[in-house]
C-alpha cells in the first residue's frame, strides 16, 4: 500500500452557506463549486488549497452520517482523504492486513472519484478516505 499524495480534507459544518466567506474571503481560497452526493446524504463545496482540496460537507437530511457526526461532535474536521491507484486491491489489502473498512468495495463520491472509508476503529479515531480519480479528469 502506498498513497500517492493527500487528496482532500473533509469538513463537517451545518450550513456551508454560513461558512463559505471563512475559506473564500478570510483564507483567500479559489471556490471551486458544488456538488450533491447523494450517496452520503450530503452537499458538498470546493476548495483549492494548492494541490489539496477542502470540502465542506453540509448534511442534506437528518440520517446522513454527517448530521450524526455533527450531532455526537460537533462541526469541524471529518476525514482525511489520500490519493490511490487501483482502489479495490487497496481495499483488499487492508482487508488482508487486519484493518476494517467501512467499505468493502469502492462506491462513487464527489469528483466523480471512487471511493472507500477505513473503519475509524482501524484508524485510531481519524477517519480516513481512499479515493482514486477517475481516468477521464
Ligand atoms: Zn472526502
């Protein structure tokens, strides 16, 4: 196993509307845009932090693990998200390595990207994001 770089880092907040100027104006980061996943339940904005992104999750229903997330700890920093090839053996491996995932094959994300969540009991508490972009961008 071997991550090619720090891809994105997720951020749960309530309302990205309200947040927005922070990232935006405050820091000065490049807002790239939206996005609905409604795999997650969740609505997602953009930013360019250099090669790293930051993505502000926005619950977009009460069952969405985000909201619970937000419920049991507050708004702030989710997950950590790395950049890998060939996400399923990534996913095998671990698997084979001992580690519980949350997922056990890739799923589609935002992006486009296909993704997969280690379990944070095998991540000492860091919830933790594979994704592999797609091909095409
Ligand atoms: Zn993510």
């Amino acid at each position: 196993m071997s991550v090619k770089s720090l891809n994105h880092i997720g951020i749960a907040v309530r309302s990205i509307d309200e947040q927005r100027a922070f990232y935006e104006s405050a820091l000065g980061l490049e807002f790239e845009g939206f996005e609905d996943v409604p795999s997650q339940k969740v609505r997602v904005a953009f930013f360019r932090a250099g090669n790293v992104r930051i993505e502000l999750l926005e619950p977009t229903e009460p069952e969405s693990t985000v909201a619970k997330f937000i419920e049991k700890r507050g708004e702030g920093l989710h997950h950590l998200a790395y950049t890998v090839e060939d996400l399923q053996t990534r996913i095998d491996e671990l698997k084979q390595s001992g580690l519980k995932m949350i997922d056990d094959q890739p799923r589609t994300g935002a992006h486009h990207m296909q993704i997969a969540f280690v379990h944070p009991k095998s991540s000492f508490g860091v919830l933790t994001e594979l994704c592999e972009p797609s091909p095409q961008k």
